[in-house]
C-alpha cells in the first residue's frame, strides 16, 4: 500500500521531531539564565577553545580530503601494485577509536617508548642531547584524529566514483584531458555532493571528539562542554556551549550550499560499463602503492600491531565468558541501530525529495545536527523527558493497579538504540542523501508515469540504484556504535557493559595492556565489515559483471 503524498511529508516530519527531541531539550537551554559563567568562559578560557577548535575543523578537514578523496581516485580508476588489498585496507582506521590510537601513539612515542629508546641506544644520546616531537600536542591530536577519520571521505568518495557514468569520462577523454584534469574538472565536480557528505562528517565528528583531545590535554569545545557540565555543575552553560557547536556545523553547511548556488550534477545516460582504468607505470605507480599504503601503515598497522604486542605481553584478565558478554552487547546495539537509521534516513531523504518545502529541509537538518552534539550531553538530553515519562508511567500504573513498574524506558537497552539514532542519524542521512541527489528526477517521472507510486518507486527504483551507498550508510552506524563511549556510559543498564566502555575503563587508568585486548576486539569486528563492504560497493555499480 503506499502512501499519499502529503502522508510522506508528515511521516517526514514526524520522524525528524522524534529524532531531534534531544537537540531540542539541549538549544532550549539557551533561553535559560547562567548567572554570570559565560562571562568568565569568556574571559578565561573561550577563546583558547575556539582557536584550538577552529585548527583541528581546518587541518582534519584538509587532512581528510586529500587523502580520501586523492586515495579513492587512485584505487578507482588507476592500476598499480597492491590496488586491490589498498581497495579494503583503506577503510580500516574506521574500526580504531580516536581514544585507542591515542593511548597507542602515546606509548610508542613517549620518552621511555620504543621508539625513543632505539634513538638513544643507537646514537648514544641522552636526555636533552634532541628534541623530539610531542605526540601530545595540538598538532598530534589532528594528525591521529584526521589518520582514524579520512575513511569517511574515502568510502563516499570511492562510492561516488564507482556510480560515475563512463560515457561522462569518455566524452572528458574526448577532449584531451589527462587523467589529473579528468579528476579535477569532471570525476570531481559529479562526486561533490559525496565528498561534502563525508568531509561534514569528519567535520562534526572532529567537533564531537573527547577522548584523545582530553588524554593529550588539548582544550576544545567538547572538552570545555564536559568540564563545564560535570566539573563546574553547570548545565545551563554547557547546553549553551553544545548550541555554538550546532551553530557552528551549521554555518558549515550553510555556507557550502551557497557556494554550490543552484548548480546540480546528474548522470544522463543509463549506459554503465566497466569504468576506464589508467595504468601506472615507474616511479608513478610506486608513488601511487606508498600514497594508500601510508595512512593504512599509520592509521591502523602500527596501532594495532603495539595493541597486539601489548595484549600478548599482558591483556585483560576477565578474558573469556565474561568478555564474550561484551562483545555479544556490543554486536546486538550495533546492528539494531545501523538497521534503524539506515531505514529513517531513507524515509527521511526521500520524503524531503518529494516534499522540497523550507519546512521539511529545517526539520531534516535539525534531526541531523545530534552528531555535532557530545554523546553525553545527548545522553542528558534523552534522559530529562524519558525519565519524565517513567515516572508518569509509574504513577498512572502505582494509581491504577497497584504496580511499580521501575525505569522501563530510561533503564532498558532502548534508550540506547535510541541515542545510538540521534547521534548517527547524521552519518547515514548524508551518505543517501548525496546518493538520492544524482537520481536524476526524469527518473521519478518515467516511474510515475508508468503507473508506480512514490513508494512503489522509492523500492523499485532508487533503492536499487543507491545500493551501494546504502550498505555503506549502515556500515558506518554499525563501527561508530561499536565506538561509540560517552553516551553508552551514561544510559546503559546496569550490568550491561560494552566493549567500548572495558577499553576505555582500563585505559583511562593507564592499564593499556589490559585495555588492548578489548581495543583489538573492537578494530577485529570491524575488520569484516569493512571487507564485505568494499567487495559489496564494486559490485554495486550497475552493469558491472
């Protein structure tokens, strides 16, 4: 049966306030007064989170760029030794938290470290005789934080370039460019959309980050929101300073869709054959294997490697039943909310696409700025109206029957799933929104005109073409759940731990060695994934064999 046309522009906004309520609780904080603190903020520490906040946006969002966006190209559209173990090997820092590379690096580059113990055995140095650089540092949390985060911009770019129409290329061919100006001046322009979805992605979650901003001891907005909200005991401010982080990824977009103006990329052609490959050769082919090979090394081979020594050296004792608990907590979370988000964002895009209104575009973009948020200040924010809810529950059910029901909304696994679709609504939405915007809208007209209704064409014609875009949404919600900390720590049932909070439990106590062996199960269950990922987006071109 499918549904009316103004039934989707009401399902559309439906879904968009109950997603959004969070946010909503957070920005009504603006209106409440502060008595004072955000004249001290001012005049202590805010502008030191701001400067410190505005470099990780511009060298994450520079870091990530070029190497996803430059990374993608190559393994789409060029041969070269290893292209195919660099086509999966790209994607896995996505399985590795910020706070896990964190503590790795650190314990590998610090004074008593390997690294520098090697320096001095070799040279017969000492303390004081070289300088060497700290990890620990502004500078060191946006080269770890962009090495975990450019794979966001690869997957989407990468996905973008595999949809791209090859008579598109042929006709750039055509004309005399090369492969550097086909890049630039046509595979480029049609992949934008998908490009800006992934780099606001690395953007908001950069705004977003915690733990390795806290352990390096950089001061940031997030870091200030949890100080200010947990150290100081002001939530009115902290809310407050969660709005300018909303106000800030905002602009962002804003300012990216201005720059856009009304210019739209669409394929015109539904001829798809096997993209056109440019084979290197010499020196080229080899710059191109130690291009991928470099963020695959930094980003994942050498954290995972110490990890793995470290796990061996010492691990974690609870090893075992206990730790399969974890895991198995981690896995159910994670695939329920991937399937949730994928399902409403896909709900969502399209009912904005059918109902274009400044309404629907206000409501899909609020629903989608809760990943620009700290998951615990959404945690908060959950938890002020559901806990509202549990005790009127409870006193309807205490009045009526005589029965204490206890939390059962704020106190079960739901209110996780539920913060998991706040906080990653924005990761799925972007990747199928830039997917649904090059459907070209003859196609919506040729379906319709053949008898199909928009449901009946949102199943039968675009979920088909987006494919690959929507297994990649769902594999992103899946491995930033299975990350995912502070929210998890705050709104978990008792007794119910995942193994996010054992690696981070441990690690925070400087137990690295015992916290390596939950960090490595993490990065292992990501691994998978992340391969059948790679082999399901190239499969997911049309006509490819």
């Amino acid at each position: 049966m499918s549904l009316p046309f103004n039934v989707w522009n009401t399902l559309t906004i439906g879904i968009a306030l109950i997603v959004a309520l969070p946010v909503i609780v957070v920005l009504a904080h603006l209106f409440m007064p502060t008595e004072g603190i955000w004249g001290h903020l001012a005049s202590t520490v805010l502008p030191r989170y701001l400067g410190n906040t505005l470099f990780l946006v511009v060298t994450v969002g520079l870091g990530t760029f070029v190497i996803g966006t430059g990374t993608a190209w190559l393994v789409v559209m060029c041969r070269f030794p290893g292209r195919r173990l660099f086509e999966w090997g790209l994607l896995l820092p996505l399985a590795v938290p910020t706070y896990v590379i964190a503590y790795a690096y650190t314990d590998f580059l610090q004074f008593a470290g390997p690294v520098q113990t090697w320096l001095r055995e070799s040279f017969g140095w000492s303390a004081g005789d070289y300088v060497f650089p700290d990890i620990r540092s502004l500078w060191g949390a946006a080269t770890l934080i962009t090495l975990v985060l450019y794979p966001y911009v690869y997957m989407l770019s990468r996905a973008a370039f595999l949809e791209q129409s090859v008579c598109v290329l042929d006709v750039g061919r055509t004309l005399g460019r090369g492969p550097w100006r086909l890049f630039t001046s046509v595979a480029l322009p049609l992949a934008r959309p998908a490009i800006v979805g992934g780099v606001s992605l690395a953007l908001m979650e950069t705004l977003n980050e915690f733990g390795a901003v806290q352990y390096f001891g950089v001061d940031t907005f997030t870091t200030g929101i949890y100080r200010t909200w947990f150290g100081m005991g002001e939530q009115v401010a902290a809310a407050q300073l969660a709005a300018c982080l909303l106000a800030f990824v905002i602009a962002l977009v804003l300012l990216e869709r201005a720059s856009r103006g009304k210019r739209r990329y669409f394929h015109t052609t539904g001829r798809y054959q096997h993209l056109p490959e440019f084979a290197l050769h010499g020196w080229r082919a080899w710059a191109a294997t130690l291009a991928c090979l470099a963020p695959v090394l930094l980003g994942f081979l050498i954290p995972s490697g110490l990890l793995g020594y470290l796990s061996v050296q010492g691990g974690d004792a609870l090893l075992g039943s206990a730790f399969l608990g974890f895991a198995g907590n981690s896995l159910l979370l994670a695939a329920l909310a991937s399937v949730v988000a994928v399902s409403l964002a896909l709900l969502l895009s399209y009912g904005a696409r059918l109902h274009p209104g400044k309404v629907t575009r206000v409501a899909t973009r609020v629903a989608a700025m809760g990943y620009a948020v700290p998951g615990s200040v959404v945690a908060v924010g959950i938890l002020i109206p559901f806990v509202w809810m549990d005790h009127q529950i409870n006193d309807f059910m205490k009045g009526q029957f005589g029965v204490v029901v206890g939390l059962l909304l704020s106190g079960s696994a739901f209110i996780l799933v539920y913060a998991y679709l706040v906080r990653f609504l924005a990761v799925s939405f972007n990747a199928i929104e830039a997917s649904l915007g090059k459907v070209t809208p003859s196609m919506d007209a040729a379906s319709r005109t053949l008898g199909q209704t928009a449901g009946g064409t949102l199943r039968k014609v675009h979920t088909p073409i987006m494919r690959g875009s929507l297994i990649a949404a769902g594999i992103l919600v899946f491995v930033d759940v299975m990350k995912e900390l502070p929210a998890t720590v705050i709104l978990r049932p008792f007794n119910f731990d995942t193994l996010a909070i054992r690696a981070h439990s441990l690690a925070a106590d400087e137990r690295l060695a015992e916290a390596s062996t939950s960090s490595l199960a993490i990065v292992a269950v990501g691994i998978l994934p992340v391969i059948l990922l790679s082999i399901a987006m190239r499969r997911s071109r049309p006509g490819s064999r």
